[in-house]
C-alpha cells in the first residue's frame, strides 16, 4: 500500500504543471475528480468500509471544488455553493 501512495503522489507531482493553463470550471473539475480520488485512496488505506469510501470520495471532491487558484494575480475564488464565488488574495 505504500508504495502506490507513492506511486500516486509521484504522478499527482509530475502532472500538476498541466493545470497551468486552464479556466476557473476546469480548475474545479480538475479538483474535484482529484479530491475525489484522494478521499478514497484515503479510506482505502484506513481499511473503511464502503460506506465510508463513498462518504470520502464525496468530502475529497467537496474541498477539491472550494477553491481555483490564479498563479498570474495569486487571487483564490472560493466557491459559496450557490453558483457564485468570492475572490480574495490566497494564502
């Protein structure tokens, strides 16, 4: 188990440089399918069962949407859940 975690933040490092030039909704679906897929290697590794897989894939997903990040102003839009953003200087 060890050594796919490893594999996977090996590969998550070599593609993030992808996401350079994309736009805010494809920023979230890249986030959101990415969350998602880190909340059930999650639960994996912690041998949930799959009640709890699903509940972590959809918590990964959740905080994978909150926030697109702009490298060129370094602003962060973070998402209220009612179809519209805040945008303030990121962290």
């Amino acid at each position: 188990m060890h050594r796919t975690l490893t594999l996977m933040a090996c590969i998550g490092a070599l593609a993030l440089p992808g996401c350079e030039g994309l736009t805010r909704e494809e920023q979230m679906v890249v986030g959101g399918l990415t969350g998602a897929a880190l909340g059930v290697i999650t639960a994996d590794a912690l041998n949930a069962d799959r009640n709890w897989t699903i509940v972590a894939a959809l918590a990964g997903a959740a905080a994978g949407v909150l926030v697109a990040r702009n490298n060129a102003t370094n602003e962060c839009a973070y998402a209220r859940g009612d179809g519209t953003y805040v945008i303030r200087r990121c962290p």
